[in-house]
C-alpha cells in the first residue's frame, strides 16, 4: 500500500465518499458539483450557488405554459440555455472555442461557466442535467471516451434520447457519438460507455474534475485515494482506473527509475515497495483493456482540434 494514498489521509477523498453515500433521493447534483468545485477554487460560495441556480430554473419555468408535458419543459431548457433573449440579457451559453478540453481546470467549475457562459463537454451538460431535473425531466449524464453527453428518457414513449449538450442539446445517435469517440463494442457491453447513468453515478463522474486537479498538481497519493472513493460507487469508471494506474506508475518513476538506472540497483529493502507500484501500474491498465478501453489515438484527437478551430472561425 502507498502511505498517504488512504481515504483517512486524504481529507478530499473523504468529504467525496460522504457525498456519495447519501440516498439518491436526498442527492443535488447542484451542491454535489460546487461542493467538489469549492475543493479546486476556496473562494466558491455554494450556498449562493445553489440559489443562482433555483433562480435559473425558476426562470425556466416562467417560460412554460401550465401543465407543461416533458417534452414542453426540455424545449424550454433548451432555449433558455442556447437560445437568447432577456431572461439572458441576449448573451446564451455556448461552446468554449479556446479551450475546448477544459485544459484549464478552472474552464470545468461551474460558477466559471455560468459566469462566462463559455462551456465544454463537462460543465455544459452537468448543467443541463441539474436545471432538468430541478424541472422534474428524467435527465442524466452518460459516458464516452474523454466526453460527457445527457440521456433523456420520455415518460410517455420510454424512448431514451441522447443529448448532445456541446451542440445545442440536440439529439444524437449512438453511432454519431461513436464516430465522434470511437469506443469499442467490449466497451459498451461491459459498461463503460453510452450508460444512462444513476444519479450516484454521476456525481461520481462529477468528482472526476478533482481528480483531474490533483493530476495537474502531481497529487499522486490523492489520485490514489479519490479514484478508489470513486471506483467504490462507480465501479465502471474507466477514466479512475487510469488515473490509478497512471499515479502508481508516476510513483515508481520518481522513487526509483529516475533514482537507479537498473532495477538490480535498488536497495534489497526497497523491492519489494517497487514490484508493488509496477504491479498495480500493470494491473489497472490491463483491467481497463479487458473491458474494452482503448488508447485514443493521437490522430483522432488532432482532427478533432482542428475541427473545433474550424467551427471558431466560422462564428
């Protein structure tokens, strides 16, 4: 075991493990996500928050005509974010060309994409999700390779709807999503992708962006501690299982590859301590493989940037 790398140790890990033990009836999505973005950025008020958003989805609601259906009150959601007008001052949310992957972390906090209205493929839908279900919308977030997208179920048909949030919330098919993140049929079929979510499940993808944090901070004994909170809740989590695998292989680098420049070198007590870190660097990727994950390749991603500084230069 890493020392240091235990949820009693790691005070964030154990403040996400409380969150997600609550029942899912008393779960907000809203104060899950500010509660993990306060832990990033101190200066978060959650409280005020949580009410800027009820007043968002009040706002909402004052578009609706009564007895609004399901249907009625998604088509509101999806104007009130996308489209302009004054509950909005003409100024509606959209996709962050800059910095289209969340580079900078402080691009995935909530009250950043609020204020900014400039979003990616974490904030915009975790939003959409929260305001839909203040709004009593059977939404929820799903998976696919490095992306978040919503999944909408209508109560009188039963049909589940993709919703691509970074593009208007407009349906999309799984094999559009698919072309976009290429993921394999093992994937899917084990779990890792294209799931409709439990509200438990999602507020532990929600606490990914931590983990994301720590990666950026070299927090390895923290990525540790919070993919395990995470895995917990979350078992199918491809993204923690990475980020596990990648901390213990980060550790070995810096205690020992960059120490001795043969394994033969390392003092006889030491060992057994860097066959463990290897092991459990093998075994999580291995794990993620045999479900079905897959490198993305670097190709893909290339002609995705292009693609986003195509639609930059066509606003």
């Amino acid at each position: 075991m890493v020392p240091g790398a235990d949820m009693e140790s790691v005070k964030e890990a154990k403040r996400i493990d409380a969150l997600l033990r609550q029942p899912e009836k008393e779960m907000d999505l809203a104060r899950v996500k500010l509660t993990i973005d306060k832990m990033i950025d101190p200066s978060i008020d959650i409280d005020a928050g949580v009410s800027q958003i009820d007043e968002m989805a009040t706002q909402v609601r004052a578009m609706l005509p009564p007895s609004a259906s399901s249907a009625e009150r998604l088509q509101a959601l999806q104007r009130y974010i996308y489209g302009k007008g004054s509950w909005n001052g003409f100024q509606s949310f959209g996709y962050d060309f800059d910095d289209p992957v969340g580079n900078n972390i402080h691009n995935k906090l909530l009250p950043n994409y609020i204020k900014s209205r400039k979003g990616n493929c974490v904030t915009m839908p975790v939003l959409f999700v929260i305001l839909g279900q203040r709004l009593g919308l059977d939404v929820t977030l799903s998976t696919a390779p490095l992306h978040l997208f919503v999944k909408y179920t209508d109560p009188e048909s039963g049909v589940i709807y993709n919703l691509e949030t970074t593009s208007g919330a407009k349906p999309a098919r799984d094999v559009w999503i698919r072309q976009q993140s290429p993921m394999t049929d093992a994937a899917i079929a084990n779990g890792l992708y294209l799931q409709k979510l439990s509200k438990r499940e999602s507020a532990a993808v929600i606490a990914s962006t931590l983990s994301e944090h720590f990666v950026q901070q070299r927090a390895h004994e923290k990525i540790i501690a919070l993919s395990d909170v995470i895995l917990a809740h979350y078992p199918r989590d491809v993204d923690s299982m990475l980020r596990k695998g990648s901390a213990y292989g980060r550790l070995a680098q810096m205690h020992f590859v960059r120490k001795y420049p043969q394994p033969n070198l390392i003092p006889p007590a030491e060992r057994g301590y860097f066959a463990y870190l290897e092991h459990q660097n093998r075994f999580w990727f291995e794990k993620a493989e045999t479900l079905g994950w897959r490198e993305p390749s670097q190709d893909k991603e290339a002609k995705y940037i292009q693609t986003v500084r195509r639609a930059k230069s066509a606003q």
